[in-house]
C-alpha cells in the first residue's frame, strides 16, 4: 500500500509578454561587459544553474512589415493569375496564417471606413494594436521551501555524498516533471491555450517552471486574448458542458485542473524512476493562497470603495454646482400629507444626505441637474437676447426720435461736418427775344421792368459744404422756409446745410468740450425772415397774378 504525501502546487498567469522576463529566466551572473547582475532574488545557486533546461521552444512567427508586403504581393499575383487553389501562401502554422487573415481582413474594413491612416502595415502591428495580451507569461511552482527540503531529501543526500549521478538523477528527476506537465497541458488545452515556451528554474528556493501561453481560442471571427475567454472555451469543449458566466469560477476550475495534472506528473516521473516507490502524492491546499488572495481582494475592495467614496463626493459637488436647491424625494408624506425631503444639497446636512445615496443614482441626477442646467441656461440665454433686441429698438427709436426733434439732427453744436450736394444756381431775370432765344445778359431790374414772359434762370451745380457747426437757421437767403444748420469753415466764411438735401452729412470731427462749450455760448439762432429778394420783383409778379413758387433759391412763374 503506497504512502500518502501531499505537496503544493501554485499556478499563476500573468497578462504580460513572456520577453519581459527572458533574462531573468536565464539567470545570468554577469552582463555583458562583466559585471555581476544584481539580482532580486539573492537565493540564486549559479552553481545549479547548469541543470536549468528550455523544455519547450516553439516559435509563433509574426510576419513583420517587409515580410507582410512580400505576402500581399504574392497573394495578388496567384489571384490575378488565375491560380484560385493558391490564393493563400501555404508555409504558415494555422495560427499563424489566420492571424494574417485578420490583419488582410481589419485593413480591408478600415479601407473601406476610409480610415486608411489606421491600416496596419503587419501583423505584429496588428497583434500589438489588439486589447490584452496574446502570448502571456505564466509561473509554475512545485511545492515550498520545506518540501524542496524535507520531501525531496535526495538533494541533500547526493549534495553532501558528493554523488554526481544522484545529483544529476535528481534535478533531471524535476525537469522531466515539469516536461510531462507541459506536454500533457497540450495535449488537454492545445486547442484553445498552448504553452509555446518553457524553461525551468531549479537554482532557486524552489523548483519553478516559468512559460509562454498563447492564445488560440476564436471569438466573433478573431483571435481571443482574453484568459477567461479561452478558459471559458476551454472548459466547455472538454466537459461538454457550458461554462458559467461567472469567470472566477472558471479560473477556479482552470487552477484545479492544472493543479493536479502536475501533481500527476509527479506521480508519473518517480514511478518511472522507481517502481518500487511505494510514496504516492497528492495536492494540498495549505491555505496560505487563499489568504493572500483574500488579503489582495480585501485590499482591492477597500481601494474600491475610495474610489467610489471620491467619486460619489465628485458628483454631489456638481449636482450642487447645477442645482443648490436640489432635495431628495422619500417617497413618504409626513401626518400633514406633505411630500418628505431632505435638505437641499447646498446644506451640510442636505450633502450628506445625498452621500448616502448609491452611485448609480448620484450619476443620474448628476446629468439629470447637467440637462436642467443646460436648459435653463438655454432659456436664460434666450430671453436675454429678446432683452437686448428690445432695448437696441428701443436705442434705435430714441436715437431716430432725438435727431427728429434736434435742430441738429444727429450732431452737436461744435461738431465738424460735410454735406455734398447738388443744387439750381439762380443766374437772374431773363427775357425771350424770339424764336425761343434768350437774352445774353440778365434783365437789370433797377432799369427795367419785368414782363409777364420773363423768367428767371438757373443753372445746376455741385457744392461742398464744410465747416463747423455754430447755429440754426428756418429760412434760406430767399425766404425759404426749411430747418438749416449754419457752418463755419476754417476762413470764417459761414454757410448753411439743409439736413435732408443730398444724403446725410458726414461726421468730419466731432468737437471737443471746448469746442462744445464755446459753440454754445456763441450759438446762433435765426427764426426770422433774411430776405434779399428785391421787393419790387415781388410786388410785380403779385400784380400780374403770377404764382409765387418758393423753390429754394429764388422765384419762377
């Protein structure tokens, strides 16, 4: 009857690249240049490093970017040839060639996009540009301290016998282990995770395996890089069952399986080595994992739940921001039927009361106050602009309504402006002498008497007035009653400017305070005929019963 022995087995993967620790796999006592290699593991026996074995070595080829161009080029040229049973260069291992599928495919769709700045030019860009990892690290370790020195005695034994063939039998004894391990997880898990590289570590505290896993499980059409996907995979193609949702569970199953196909491999390694063994072994869960990783899940949830507490606090400082008067609603009425609430969120008392709220609820009234904020401010914005649309009419109205009433218009006293205009230039009396001939010289009216054919002459021209403003006139030099301004200009000469003749004048200057000042004090008022029309013309066209036309620069029949 064998003897029971039990031994720990701990199995961990790790989302990260195997490469990352290639060289302290290798366990190398000195760089390149010669100097010793600090390493954190001082338990490092280089004097057993001799017995550390690569087990496995398989190369996973990943077609780099001259390599992936040569690929498209020979794809193109079988299919353009005709050649429809080579469509696909053969030479590839399977997941080596359906990850060049994937990439040919992805670059097609972003082509398609019109995203070509995203196409990836191989299939290591590809692989590298995928979420998680697709050749992961792993560590396999057989047993602790105690049993590298209790259990497997014979280390010590051959060491002190100086016996170099127990020596030699012993560490091969762990390599040809840990090579069983690995060949029978192919064999189980091959289809959907294989260990592509393998090296043992016999030259530590205790004997480890560190390896490469990689991916080969398919999920909506590409490659999984995902652990639990391809456990999930895993576990349902060999129960022939369908794994549970939950992937904790599914670890658990993983480590058990993998667990004890090691302590399977133990078993197997010294019945070869010895038939006559009667010491049998079996796994053993000392509890010291368990409470390591209770310790980290207890860590985890703790940060979690500061994380949480940070981001709750994030959201009731918003909520307050968008909404101070915002309260709670308990879904209860007090003894007098009013609805129950908290204090608002602006309140000490209120905040707290809100803290205690989930935060999932917090994040909705948090975009909840963020859209009533929005609105109210779009709102707000809204009725501001009716606002300034008002009161610019209402500037408008005043403006019109003061340069309606300013003798002025829209200018001051002292102000320097310039009209440009046109106007009938009265060049005198003149008489018709036959055949629709004229006079050549105005009729002199101190000598002559006017006749009823007789008419007065103008003549068109442009005048510019410039100048500044010093008073008001109603009438024109001819009796004519109008709103006029009077300007001076620059040699004293004084000249008068009808407001609504020729387009509005133009601001040259506008007058300074003493400018102003003295303009107002000097201002010239003049609500009094100025005629110089002679009298006699008058009286004459009266008596003839001629109609008197006031035209603005003098008189016509």
């Amino acid at each position: 009857m064998s003897k029971i022995k039990s031994i720990t087995v701990t199995n961990e993967v790790q989302n990260k690249p195997f490469s990352g620790i290639e060289f302290h796999v290798q366990h190398k006592k000195y760089d390149r240049t010669g100097h010793e290699i600090n390493h954190a593991n001082k338990e490092i026996d280089f004097e057993r490093q001799k017995f550390n074995q690569t087990i496995v070595n398989e190369k996973i080829h990943l077609l780099n970017g001259k390599e992936f161009v040569e690929y498209e080029k020979k794809l193109l040229t079988n299919f353009f040839s005709g050649k429809k049973d080579e469509n696909k260069i053969t030479g590839f291992k399977p997941i080596e060639q359906r990850l060049i599928d994937e990439t040919i495919n992805y670059n097609l769709k972003r082509t398609k996009a019109g995203h070509r700045e995203e196409v990836k030019h191989s299939v290591t860009d590809y692989v590298n540009g995928r979420k998680g990892i697709f050749q992961k690290r792993g560590i396999m370790t057989l047993g602790n301290q105690d049993d590298w020195l209790s259990t497997f005695s014979n280390y010590e034994k051959a060491f002190k016998n100086k016996d170099p063939e127990a020596v030699n039998e012993y560490f091969n004894r762990f390599n040809q282990i840990f090579k069983d391990y690995t060949e029978a997880f192919n064999q189980t898990f091959g289809e959907n995770m294989k260990i592509t590289k393998a090296v043992t570590n016999l030259d530590e505290a205790t004997p480890h395996l560190h390896y490469e896993l990689t991916m080969m499980s398919r999920k909506n059409g590409k490659t999984s890089f995902s652990l639990n996907e391809n456990v999930k995979q895993a576990r349902e193609r060999i129960t022939g069952k369908p794994a549970p949702k939950d992937s904790r569970a599914n670890l658990k199953w993983f480590r058990e399986k993998t667990d004890n196909m090691m302590i399977d491999a133990v078993n197997r390694t010294i019945y070869a080595v010895n038939r006559n063994n009667t010491v049998a072994y079996q796994l053993k869960r000392t509890g010291e994992h368990t409470a390591k990783n209770q310790k980290i899940y207890k860590d985890i949830k703790e940060q979690k739940k500061d994380i949480e507490e940070q981001q709750k606090i994030a959201n009731c400082e918003i909520i307050r921001d968008y909404r101070p008067g915002c309260v709670i609603m308990y879904g209860k009425k007090d003894e007098q039927g009013n609805e129950i609430t908290s204090e608002p969120i602006k309140t000490e008392t209120g905040f707290n009361a809100f803290m205690k709220q989930s935060l999932d609820w917090l994040i909705k009234v948090k975009e909840q106050s963020k859209k009533k904020f929005r609105e109210e401010l779009a709102k707000l914005k809204k009725e501001l602009e009716k606002e300034r649309e008002a009161i610019k009419q209402e500037k408008q109205e005043a403006t019109k309504l003061k340069n309606e009433l300013s003798i002025y218009g829209g200018f001051e006293l002292g102000d320097t402006i310039e009209q440009k205009y046109e106007y009938n230039e009265n060049l005198g009396w003149y008489r018709k002498i036959g055949s629709g001939r004229l006079s050549e010289m105005p009729i002199s009216l101190d000598k002559t008497k006017l006749k009823p054919n007789d008419f007065i002459k103008y003549e068109k021209r442009t005048k510019t007035v410039k100048g500044k403003i010093i008073g008001y006139s109603n009438y024109d030099e001819n009796d004519n009653l109008n709103n006029f301004i009077i300007v001076q200009n620059d040699k004293g000469r004084k000249e008068k400017v009808v407001l609504e003749q020729g387009g509005s004048p133009k601001l040259v200057k506008k007058g300074s305070d003493e400018e102003r000042e003295e303009a107002i004090s000097n201002e010239i008022k003049e609500n009094k005929p100025l005629s110089k029309f002679p009298s006699e013309a008058i009286e004459q066209a009266q008596a003839r019963k001629y109609e008197i036309k006031r035209s603005g620069h003098g008189m016509s029949r």
